[in-house]
C-alpha cells in the first residue's frame, strides 16, 4: 500500500510503486483533472503541483513522493467555489475540446501563486511546456491575465521591441 | 350532428381527432414533405426524433451530430431554447447515440449548424405551433392570443400553461411541416453569449470526455501495433506477458494484438514488453522522407473541377505560372484516440468519440459479424480530433480486446505515439497555377491539384485498422473522391472571384503511399493558400494593391462585406513597400464556396537570422449567416488561425522508407505559447435569418495565405512550399554565393 | 653613481620594454557601416561562420537580444563578463574598424587597446583566415544594435591589472594561420582550420593549467565547463562504440548520433549551430576529430554487446529500480517509442562511461530540451520530480546496469552542484 497526499487528503492505494502518479490520480481517486496526453514528459496535459512546483505526474512515479503535497485542478476550489483561475477560464470561455485546459490552469497557478506580476512574455514562456492543438492560446492567455486581476497582481505588458 | 358519446370527452375526441387527421394525411404529405424539408429533417421527419417535452416541462432535444469541442452541444440548446421558447437550462440535449439520435451522418465538413440546427429550428418550429394549438384549444380563444415564453403558454388575461401539461395532451409522433414560420419577437437566445455548457466541467475536473469514463468492473486495455501504418510486430511469445501481474487477457485474432488487464499502468507495462519483440515493414518500403512528389507523380484520373467560360487572352498577355505545396500533415490530438466497449448477452455498447456513430456500427456489425441493431454506439466527447483520426479505429480496438471478456467494460487509449503513427494523415498536395495578365486583367486562369483522397472513413470492416489485421483481413476499401460542390482534394479548388476563361482540373491520386482521410478543411487549406497566394503575385505583377486586386474580381456582397471589415479594422491602407523583414499579408475565401465567409489580415516579422516568423498581429472577420453564438464563431475563428499557423510554419509528418519518423511531439513539433501571435481580432458579421453556415473550417485557408503573403511582403520572396519552417524560410533568404565558397580558407 | 644610474636605466629599458609590449593604441573609431555596404554573400558566409564558431553560445545571453553579451562566465578568477559584439555604437562593436576586429580576434586586444581576457578563446581564433575575419566582421556589422551595457569585468587582485595579460599572451598565444599539413587529406586540413581556429573545440575539451591556459601536452584530455563534463576527445575517449567520422557527422548536424546518445548540457547549442552550417565543413570537422579519438580504445576493439546487468542493479539499488520503471522506462527501455524508432541505448552513452558523475546527473536534472518549433531529441526535466537521494540512486543504479566500470564516489556532489 502506498501513500499519498492529494490536495490537503491523504490516501492509501494498493498499486505497483512505479506506477506514475497520472494514473493513481485518474483511476484509483477518481481524479480527472490531470490527463493522458502523452506519458513523455512532452505535452503537460497531466501537469500537477507538487510542493507548489508544476511537473508531469506521467513521469512520478507514486512511491517516490513521499511526504510531498501533490496538488490537482481539483485542490484549487475556495471555499467549496472555484478559484480565480477556474473561474477565469469559465469567464473568458477559454476552451475549445477543453483536453489540455486542467494542465494549462495548474501551471499557471504555479506561476502566480510564485509571481503575482508576470510580464505577457513570461507567462507565455512559463506555458510553453503545455500544448494546445485547438489553437485556444489567446484565450488561454486573456484568462491568466483576468485571474492574475482577480488575485490582486495582473499581467504587465512589455513595450515592443523596435 | 352530436359528438358520439366519449368517456373522455370533447377534449380526447379533438385529439384524436387532429392524431387521425394527420394519420391520413401523413402518406400524401410524407413524399411532399420530404422534398421540402432541410436535408436531416427530410431523413427523419418525426419531430419525436428530435424534441421531447417531459411531463415536468424538461425538453430533450436529439441531435445525430456531435460535440467536438467546436461549441456545437451550446448552440444547437441556443437554437431549441429560442425556437420553442424555453429557456436553455431547460433543455437536456442528446448528441449521436445510435440508440437514440437521428442518424446525421458523420460530424464533419462544417455541417452541424447547416443541417442540425436547420432540422433542429424547424423542428422546434413546428413543435411550438403544437403547443400554441393545443393551449388555444384549451383556453378557448385564437392561437395568436397567446405568447410562448419561458416555457409556458401565457394569454393577455394573465392565465398560463406549462409545455409540460400542454404536452401531455399531444403527440410528437407526426411528421414535421416545412417552412413553418419562426418565432417572432420576445426576448431572443439566438445570437446571445450563452456560456458554453461543458465548459464548467472542463475547469473543474468534472467528468467530461470518453477518457473519464469509469463504468464498475471496468478493465483497462492497450493495442499492440508497429510503430506506425505499413509496420507490423514481429513474431512475439505472449506466454511470459500472459503471466505479468493484472495481465487478464492478451487478446489475438489474426494480426491483430492486444493486452487487457485490471490496472492501467499494468497493461502499458504489458505493452511495451510486447513491443519490444521489434517490428517490421509490411507493405513496399517508401519512396522518400516528403512525399509529395510522390503523389505529383504517381498515376492519376483526371477529373474537371470548374470551367468558366470567357474569350481567349490576347496573344500579348504575360504568363504568370506558380507551383504551391504541402506535406502530409497530422491531426495530432492532444489527448490519444479512445473508447469504451462493453458486450452484453443482449449486444455490444461502444462509447465513442468517433465522427459518426452510424458508420461506426455499420463497420463494427461488419468486423464483428453481428447485426447492426445488436451494436450501440454512443457518442461521448473526446479531444478535438480535426477530423478522421484515430477515433474509430479504437473503438474496433476496444470492442475486440472487450470481445474477450464478455460483460467487463473495457477500456483502450491509444498511446501518444499510437496516434502520432496510425492516425490517418491529411494527403500531401501540390498545386499548378497558371494565369494570363493582360496589363491589369486577369485573362485566363488554370488550376490543378493533386492529392490522395480526403477521406477514408470506414463505412465496412475494410475501413478500420483491426479490419485489416483479421484473418483473413477485410479489404480496404478502394479510395473514392468527394464529388463537387463538396469536394476532397478539389474543396475550394474553384476559386469564388468571378475570372473569366477560368478552368480546374483535379488530378485524384488513388495510391495512397500512406494513409490519409479527413483534416480539417480537407483540400482547402492548399487550395485556398495556392489561390490567395497566386493572387498575390498577379498584383504584384499588375502592380496592384492586392486587396484592390481581388475585390475587382469578387462579386458576391457577402464575401465583399468581409473583406472589407477585416482590412479596414486591420489597418491596410497603411500597408508599406515592405522588404526589410516586417510585412502584411491578406487571405480569403468561402470554404467550400457554400459555408463561412472567412477574410484574415496578418502582420508578421521574419528573423531573417533564424529564419523564425513572428505575428505580432491578426484581424479576421467572419460571416456565418445567422450567428447563433457569436462568440463560440469567434473561438473557432481564433482557434483555426491559431491551427493554421501551426500547420504552415512548422509541421511536416517524416517519414523513413520504413515508417513515420514523426512519433511523438519532439519529432513533430507544434505551435506552443511562445510563438503564438501577439493579438488576434475576430469580427462576426450576423446575417439575422441566413441560412446557418458552418464555422469550424473556414479560417484555415486565409490563415495560412495571409502567412504566406506577408512573409512574402516582408522578405521580398515568395515561399510556395508549406511549411514556411525556419529550414525554408532560411534557404530561401540565402544569397546565391558570386563565387565558391572560401570561407573555410 | 654611475651603477645607480645604469641599473636605473636598465629597469627604466625593461619597464619600457614591458610597457611598450603591453601597450597597444587606440585604432580609431569607425562611423557604424551602413548593413547595405557589406555584400550579401560575405554576410551569408559570416552567418556561417559565426555557427561554426558559435559565437551566440557566450554572447546571446536573452534569445530576444542576440549578441548582446552581460552574462557573467564564472572563472577560477573571477567572473568575466561577456561583451556585447552587436554594431551598437555607444556599448557594443559598432565603431571598430575591420582592423581593430581583426586585432581583437587574433591577439585579443580591443578597440582602445585593452586586453581582453583569454575567457575569450582568441588563442584559437588568432588561426583564423583573413577571408573568414572578413566575413564575420561583416556578419557582425550587419547585426541589429542592442542597447546593452554590459557590467565592467573586475577580477580580484593582480589579476585585475590587464597588462599582466600581455605575459599571457607570450606564453600561451600562438599567432597566425596553421601550417599545413601535406601527409593529410584536404578535407582534414580544413577541418583541423575549423576545430582549432573558430571551433574552439579545446577550450571545453582541453584541461587548462593554473593560468587558465589550455595545457597543450594534455590536448583534448577532457575538462570542464559550466559545470559539464567535456569529454576526452582522443585515445582516452571512454565511449563504447567508436567515433567514427561518420557517426561524428551524424551527432554534429543532428545532435543525435546512433551509436551513442543525444547531445546533452553546451553541445546542444553546438549541434543545433553546426546543423545548420554547410555540410562540407562538418564532415571536415568530423574528419579532424575522428582523427583526434584514432588510438582510443573503441576503435581498437570489436564493439562489445550491449551491457545490460538488470538483476545486478536490482539487487543493489531496489528503490531506483521502481523510480526507473515509473520515470525513465516509458522513454528508454526497449518497448518504449524512442526505442523503437531506433535511439540509442542507455549503455552506447558516453556519460554513463565517463570518470565523473556530473554529466549523467545533470541530464537527469535539466532533461535536454530541443529548441521550440524544431524538431530534436527531447527529455523532461527531472529536478522539480525528484529529490537528491532519488537523482543519486537513479545515476547509481544506471552505472550498474549499463556498465562494467566500478561505482561512482562523487554522485552525492554532482547533485548539490547541480541544484545550484
């Protein structure tokens, strides 16, 4: 049996240690945040807080967590309702199919819960290693912007290069 | 003359009554009907296929089509919530269920709107004048003393009463009536920013696609294949997988592998020691890593396309000639293709997200040599596919690894680099322009394409992959063309402005070297980006502003409109000579000259260093007749610019002679955040009552020509060869050396 | 009296002599060229040479200001910052002539006549042909300007006085083209201009003696930078499988080579700038560098079958054999995709075979990331995934399994270097 702490719970799952978090979460806890996209590393569909920091839970495998605070779209409620970047998504309607929009929310918690002020070109960069086939990037993109608001930073614009 | 004694009463008796009335008139009207009715409708004329009123008020509403994540579920509710009138948290709408839903076909080709939500609004029509009847009848006074609002049938006297009960006292067993008239005034639903109604699942971790799905006693599943289409698994001992931890089942028929077991994980591990047994080519070894030329080459029917007459040009005319390009290109899907099939003594339920569930069955009752009414096929939403992608395939796949299990759920997903190797591609293309300008005139114009076919979508066992790996396999059926006005190869190939001596030939390449079906757009994409692109050159050649240019020659009101908004939002008067690495291009076209008006502005920057292209800037407008959400139009527009850059600036499927190099997405990169435009503006012309037009497939096109045409304006050359990678853009930038190069001393 | 006097002017003459070696004028300032004065060939050859040389490997320190320089190279002196080479009047190249470019580029003096620091490998680039300084000068010129004043470099100590550069300079500078070499092949001479003139290949490879100078009698032994491991690239090269100039040619434009591994830490840069450089002169460099790794032991012996002591390393190291199943076996174990599309094993790498720790833990740590919108050989990043002791079984358990060297002693080190 291994345990594991998932958004402020913890749980018990009888599965092989090297069985990557990804899965525990979708099949063993009923979690659907976190998605398949690719099991490489290469896409962020499964991305997950883990100690605050954004990572592939398709590359953790669930022994090796130990202690470590594993947080999902799923965590990022207040208060039963949910939080500014959720919230913000819904908002701007940003979504096409929808399938990468969970990882694309948890990576940018990451970065305004670390830097409430980003510049457009930092939030671009700190999206990168998520992929959107659709093409939702500008609404992606407005709505980190509205929860970057709503979290009392906001998101600066850097003067274009000559 | 008296009403015969009734135990039920008058009431009953003018039901009944009005019931016979269109019993006997049903077969008279039936074949009139059917001609007049829009094309879904026509297919399924019971208004009983498409709207149910519940006692307690609930509506359901049936749709044969399904959500993509294109917006299609929200405003086929718009449409019912507007029509009937009722309002939309009212509404439970049924998509593609072949136990349940008309039969729409497939969703695809930008119909949805056009065909379901014309049946949809019609239907909603015809069962609001039901409704406004039979709350007449009941309140004794004249059908037009009643407003339907809100669900319920109110008179001016202050009295009301819900579809619910109305319903109750009718049947929606009849026939719809065309043309019936729509509603007018009140508060409308059409053409509101009704908030998408998946969305707050999406963001919430609430179940969603097929993937989330967890039926009890469900097992997992994986199929066992080659790296990609043409290879195959070498010969493997299953025996040592057969007795690995959770292994329920290692599932083989002919060719055709697969592992089940009662873990996830336990059953990628499974796979991967299967596939380590390596693999083969099965078919001839290809011809080349880009294979276009392969398909320019190979033999092909020739098959018109257009022909606009006009006189010859004077024998003074410049010829301007022009060859354009693309590879294979790739669906892609973010999340890998997967299904859920479960047999049952009574059948086999499919959970899909496959384009066409109907076809689906009839395929799957033809594999699984089972009658098709024994096969339920259930749409549930996956990740946006763009088309035929690996969707149906695994839900073959998933139905024979269940087929091992009777009465357990199964369970299959693709894996990432499952879907990057067998998905079918979109067909590489080559385009030759030709046109005669005489001064500024457009005097003569040839086009022709060349392409594999633009869909393979499996209607028999032969369609699918398992198909093929049973034994004895099923043939593959033989690729067909998509006739005109619709078309495959040849879509959009007739270009919309009004050129005269205008003539196009599609050269239908029936040797598919790799397997190729539906992309989004399918032909359009090419020929759009060769059209707008040659269009560019000849004003150039005529030195003509090139917007100036084209609406000399566009004669449709509509297309002019949008033409006009998207240059002057975007700015084009202020469109300089360009050259020194910044530029501004334009593209347009009517996908399929029947569904969106689509016209995009672009400003880019090419570094001229690394060869990168930079947009700094798009504006589009769009008009889709009706909007009836404008903003899911808007999202789509954005999403296909966004889509076509990716497709334009970067992205080529590799291949080896011995399979697709394109594996995974290191080796098939797409568009990511950083290299995303700076702004993009859509403008959404509404047409109040037009004819719905399709949306999701009309950016494509004038997306990638407006690239073209700016890195064009900016550079000073004129790439013709999609994608415009950094290689390309590069190489073509790079001066031709006076002498040999001595720079290495 | 006259002793005084005559040892007074004999230190005067010495103190002149020092002074007036390590003075160099001032060459006057230039109005920045027009770019459209260079020709457009020139400039094209310069773009290739500045790949060759990879110049933007040091002065690009932000992608959105290429050339710009200010980033600091840490050296066992100090840090030195790196200048800002863009045609910017005030704080980059923009008013040196074609001859103070030269001058720096082959004696490592600037425009005002400082010293340079050798943290610039003009040692190498002094090898450089007239032709190929013309044509990076013009590359450069041609450059966009970038505001960007980069810090002032202040060593600590008597390092900080430039002139004692000059001393450098006697000893370890070599000026002037490369002799020929006439019992070799013209594609090796070329290659040889390319690897010791801008190719700078011993300035990673090469360990330095205390002055920081390339130890000439250890060429190509191996050294560090940045915290990587450059390997030995002549009979000492620990690889497995032979660098042949094929499979050299092979790594260089592709960054991948089929025998071995994937270009890891500098050599990604290096390999995606050499990818893009004429063929003819990576063939000559893999040439050249073939020639180098001739006697090493690789090429001397029939390539051995792949190790692969799975039990073994289960036994000694259970809990990195999970970690290994769930984080790196879904890329490298032979079912997996990479694999099947024929990617090297982990045991043809030359990390794992390597002396040190630091490459293998380092490539754990910072994954390798292929350039955005290029295609490449890709690894995710594993440092936010697992903490040190896991890194370190994981590196551990990897030498075990693939290889027949004893065990590593610096693992524990070459991760708390590498969180740094």
């Amino acid at each position: 049996m291994i345990t594991l702490t998932v958004n402020g719970q913890a749980h018990q799952v009888d599965v092989d240690p090297d069985t990557p978090l990804l899965y525990v979460l979708r099949n063993d806890l009923a979690l659907n945040g976190a998605k398949f996209g690719c099991g490489l590393g290469q896409c962020g569909a499964c991305t997950v807080l883990i100690d605050d920091k954004p990572v592939c839970s398709c590359l953790m495998p669930v022994s090796a967590l130990g202690a470590r605070r594993v947080r999902t779209l799923e965590g990022l409620h207040a208060d039963g309702r949910p939080g500014p970047l959720p919230a913000a998504f819904e908002a701007e309607q940003a979504a096409q199919c929808g399938y990468c929009i969970a990882g694309m929310i948890v990576r940018a918690q990451a970065l305004l819960e670390h830097n409430p002020r980003p510049t457009e070109e930092e939030v671009r960069n700190h999206l990168a290693p998520n992929l959107c086939r659709c093409g939702t990037h500008m609404r992606i993109l407005r709505a980190v912007r509205r929860a970057a608001e709503a979290m009392g930073g906001g998101v600066r614009d850097v003067a274009e290069q000559p | 003359m008296s009403a015969p004694r009734n135990p039920l009463g008058r009431r009953a008796f003018v039901a009944n009554a009005l019931v016979v009335t269109f019993a006997l008139s049903r077969g008279a009207l039936a074949q009139d009907t059917a001609r007049k009715l829009p094309p879904s409708l026509a297919k399924a004329p019971q208004l009983d296929s498409w709207i149910r009123v519940g006692a307690d008020g609930r509506i359901t509403v049936f749709t044969g089509k399904a959500e993509l994540g294109q917006g299609i579920r929200t405003a086929l509710t718009q449409i019912a919530a507007h029509e009937l009138p009722v309002p939309p948290a009212q509404i439970d709408l049924i998509t593609a269920d072949t136990g349940r839903t008309p039969d729409e076909g497939v969703t695809a080709g930008s119909h949805s709107m056009q065909d379901s939500g014309t049946a949809i609004l019609n239907a909603a029509a015809n069962v609001r004048a039901l409704l406004t009847d039979a709350a007449a009848w009941r309140f004794a006074i004249a059908a037009d003393q009643i407003e339907m609002r809100d669900g319920a049938a109110h008179t001016l006297d202050g009295r009301s009463v819900g579809y619910g009960e109305l319903a109750s006292a009718l049947s929606l067993q009849v026939p719809a009536r065309p043309d019936m008239p729509r509603r007018q005034g009140g508060k409308a639903v059409i053409g509101q920013k009704l908030p998408r109604l998946d969305i707050p699942a999406k963001v919430t971790g609430g179940p969603a696609y097929v993937q989330d799905m967890r039926l009890p006693s469900m097992l997992h599943a994986r199929v066992v294949r080659g790296p990609s289409d043409g290879t195959k698994l070498k010969p493997v001992d299953i025996a040592v997988v057969e007795k690995m931890p959770g292994v329920v089942k290692v599932v083989r028929e002919g060719a055709f592998l697969a592992v089940v077991a009662d873990q996830e994980w336990r059953a990628i591990k499974a796979l991967h020691r299967l596939q380590a047994a390596g693999w083969e080519r099965a078919t001839p070894p290809l011809a080349a890593s880009d294979l276009r030329e392969t398909i320019r080459q190979l033999p092909a029917e020739e098959m018109p396309i257009f022909d606009y007459p006009g006189p010859p040009a004077p024998a003074d005319a410049r010829t301007i000639r022009a060859r354009y390009s693309r590879p294979h290109l790739m669906h892609a899907s973010i999340g890998p293709s997967c299904a859920v099939a479960q047999w049952a003594d009574d059948g086999l339920t499919v959970w899909t997200h496959s384009q066409g569930v109907y076809p689906l069955r009839k395929s799957l009752a033809d594999l699984l040599k089972l009658e098709p009414d024994k096969i339920r096929c259930i749409h549930v939403e996956g990740s946006g596919c763009y088309g035929h992608n690996g969707a149906d395939d695994v839900a073959a796949d998933a139905a024979l690894a269940a087929r091992a299990v009777p009465g357990k759920p199964v369970r299959l997903q693709w894996m990432r680099e499952q879907e990057h190797g067998w998905e079918p591609l979109g067909s590489a293309m080559v385009v030759e322009l030709a046109a005669e300008l005489d001064g500024d005139r457009i005097a003569a114009w040839r086009h022709e394409v060349w392409s594999n076919t633009h869909s393979t979508r499996p209607s028999t066992a032969g369609g699918l992959l398992a198909g093929r790996e049973m034994d004895p396999p099923f043939a593959a059926p033989k690729p067909r063309p998509i006739p005109m006005p619709e078309g495959g190869g040849a879509r959009n190939g007739n270009p919309i402005y009004a050129l005269p001596n205008a003539r196009g030939v599609f050269h239908f390449v029936e040797q598919m070297p790799v397997r190729v079906s539906a992309l989004r757009g399918l032909g359009a994409q090419m020929n759009v980006f060769a059209i707008e692109s040659f269009m560019d050159e000849l004003a150039l050649a005529a030195e003509a502003d090139p917007v100036a240019f084209r609406l000399a020659w566009l004669k449709d009101e509509r297309a002019r409109e949008v033409v006009q908004r998207a240059t002057e939002r975007f700015g084009w008067s202020k469109r300089g000579a360009g050259g020194d690495g910044s530029g501004m291009g334009f593209g347009f076209a009517r996908y399929k000259n029947l569904a969106s008006y689509c016209a995009v502005a672009m400003e880019v920057r090419v570094d001229q260093d690394t060869g990168e292209i930079h947009v700094p800037r798009v504006v589009a407008a769009v008009d889709s007749g009706e909007a009836v959400a404008p903003d899911g139009i808007r999202n789509q527009i954005e999403g296909g610019i966004v889509q076509s850059l990716s497709w334009t600036t970067r992205e080529a499927v590799g291949f080896d002679r011995t399979h697709r190099t394109s594996f995974d997405w290191s080796a098939y990169p797409i568009l990511r955040f950083p290299a995303a435009p700076g702004r993009v503006e859509v403008e959404v012309i509404d047409r109040p009552r037009q004819p719905f037009l399709g949306a999701g497939e009309a950016a494509q096109g004038p997306a990638a020509a407006a690239l073209g045409n700016a890195v064009a304006h900016a550079v000073g050359v004129r790439l013709r060869d999609m994608p415009l990678s950094p290689e390309r853009v590069r190489a073509a930038l790079r001066p031709v050396p006076a002498a040999p190069s001595q720079a290495a001393g | 009296m006259r002793l005084a006097v005559g040892i007074a002017l004999v230190c005067a003459a010495l103190v002149a002599a020092a002074v007036a070696f390590a003075w160099h004028p001032e060459i006057d300032k230039i109005s920045p060229p027009l770019a459209v004065s260079f020709d457009r060939s020139l400039v094209a050859q310069g773009q290739d040479l500045a790949r060759l040389g990879n110049c933007a490997g040091c002065h690009t320190s932000e992608p959105s200001k290429p050339l710009a320089g200010g980033r600091p190279l840490e050296t066992p002196f100090g840090k030195v910052f790196v200048s800002n080479i863009t045609p910017h009047a005030d704080h980059g190249i923009g008013t040196w002539s074609r001859a103070a470019f030269g001058r720096a580029m082959r004696r490592g003096i600037l425009r005002d006549g400082t010293h340079l620091y050798p943290a610039f490998p003009y040692e190498h680039f002094t090898h450089a042909t007239d032709d190929q300084l013309d044509a990076l000068y013009a590359w450069l010129m041609t450059r966009r300007p970038i505001a960007n004043q980069v810090p002032a470099t202040k060593l600590a100590g008597l390092y900080g006085f430039r002139p004692l550069v000059a001393g450098w300079n006697l000893l370890y500078l070599e000026q002037g083209p490369l002799e020929r070499d006439r019992s070799k092949s013209d594609e090796w001479n070329r290659g040889r201009v390319l690897v010791e003139g801008l190719g700078h290949c011993g300035g990673c490879h090469t360990p330095r003696n205390r002055f920081g100078a390339e130890d000439k009698a250890r060429a190509y032994d191996g050294a560090w930078t940045e915290g990587w491991y450059a390997p030995p690239l002549n009979a000492h090269s620990p690889a497995v499988q032979p660098w042949t100039a094929q499979e050299l040619h092979t790594y260089l434009r592709t960054g991948l080579a089929p025998h071995h591994a994937a270009a890891a830490g500098p050599m990604g840069g290096v390999t995606r700038a050499l990818s893009q450089v004429p063929d003819e002169d990576v063939r000559a460099i893999s040439t050249y560098v073939a020639s180098l790794m001739a006697d090493a032991p690789a090429r001397r012996q029939e390539p051995p079958q792949p190790v692969d002591r799975l039990a073994v390393a289960q036994q000694q190291h259970p809990e990195a054999a999970a970690l290994y199943a769930g984080s790196c076996a879904l890329c490298h174990e032979p079912g997996a995709p990479m694999m099947q599309q024929g990617r090297p094993r982990l045991a043809w790498g030359t990390p794992l075979h390597e002396d040190n720790s630091h490459d293998t833990v380092r490539i754990i740590m910072k994954g390798l990331a292929s350039p955005a919108g290029a295609a490449g050989p890709t690894m995710p990043a594993y440092a936010d995934l697992l903490d040190d002791r896991q890194v370190q079984e994981i590196a551990a358990y990897l030498r075990t399994r693939f290889t027949d060297k004893p065990a590593w002693s610096d693992v524990q080190a070459a991760v708390a270097e590498a969180r740094k």
